[in-house]
C-alpha cells in the first residue's frame, strides 16, 4: 500500500508538515518504507521477519501480562471482559475490522496495566510492525463463537492474580495468531511463486 504524504493530509485536513514527520519518524523505525516522491509503503513482511516480530512480542508481551497479573483493577478486568464479549460477536458476524479494533483494544488495557511505560511504547511499536499481518487472522469464515480459550485463560490468571499463567495466556495466543499469520504468508510466497 502506498501513502502519498499531500493525499495524507488533504484526506486528515492538516498540513502537510505533521504528516510528513509522522510518516518519517514511522519510516525511521522500519514500519513505513520510504519511497519517490514523498511517499511510503507498508513493507510486505515475509514468514522470518513475521516469525522473529512473534518470538519478540511473546517475550515482551509476556512481560506486560506477569506484571499486570498483580497490578490490574477490578474496573479493568470488567472493561475486558465486556471487550472480549464484543470481540466475540464480532468474530462470530464475520466483522474482521471491528473484531480486530476490539482485540487491540482488550489486549492494551492489559498491557497499561502493567503500569510500564517504557514497556507499552515497545508493544506499541511491534503491533506497528506486525500490523500488515494481522489481516490474515480472519479468513471470512463465520462461526458462533463462545469462547476464546487463551483470552479465557488470561482473564482466569488475571483475576487469580497469576503472572506465570497470565504470560503463557498471551503466550498461547500470540503463537496461535501467529501460526495463522505464517500459514497465509506462506500460501502468499507460494501463489506468487507460482
């Protein structure tokens, strides 16, 4: 997908100047590619890179869900739980958009639990990178859904205060998420391929 700097900020109704620093600070860290013309790319992310950007979030992402595990309130473990519901029903409807915004916005209301701020702008910056790969989480396929098992598990930990459980929780599910992620890539690599 390329970003053209000027459409950017004609569609936000801004200046050019914030978009293109933006847009650069985003480039710097490797989320954005840069490109002729004041435009950039979103890098097509291969099945190593994926893979690695994986292994990283579970070690940091782990981090954030022990540290919750002691820290997080009653208020947050209600505003998950009512999330994950959402979530749900949003994945049972076959609406990937909504049900990834709700699974962002479940998933960071752990992580600002942990209370580390230095920890969260790290997350932050591996959901950037791992972005392009979360659109293969959802096939289209529409199935009523109940349950999230990792997601049920977690809150589980939470509530019981265990920040062993509470990692291998997120754990579970960045694996789960990424296996899902890595088979579409290689389906991608291998059509192209062809």
């Amino acid at each position: 997908m390329r970003l053209v700097t000027k459409d950017m900020a004609e569609a936000l109704g801004v200046s050019i100047t914030p978009v293109r620093e933006a847009l650069v600070r985003f480039a710097a860290s490797g989320v954005l590619m840069t490109e002729p013309a004041q435009s950039f790319r979103v890098p097509t992310v291969d099945a190593e890179q994926y893979a690695e950007i994986s292994e990283v979030r579970k070690a940091v992402e782990g981090l954030a869900a022990a540290k919750a595990a002691s820290r997080i309130t009653p208020a947050d473990l209600k505003q998950m739980e009512s999330l994950l519901a959402q979530y749900l029903d949003a994945k049972s409807a076959g609406d990937p958009h909504k049900a990834l915004s709700l699974n962002k916005e479940f998933r960071f209301i752990l992580y600002a639990a942990a209370a580390m701020p230095t920890l969260l702008g790290v997350i932050e910056m591996l959901w950037l990178k791992a972005g392009p790969g979360f659109n293969y989480l959802y096939n289209g396929e529409r199935q009523a859904l109940k349950e999230h098992t990792n997601y049920d598990d977690l809150l589980a930990a939470l509530r019981a205060r265990e920040p062993e459980a509470a990692r291998l929780a997120i754990e579970h599910a960045i694996d789960d998420g990424a296996r899902r992620v890595l088979d579409a890539i290689a389906l991608r690599e291998g059509s192209s391929a062809a």
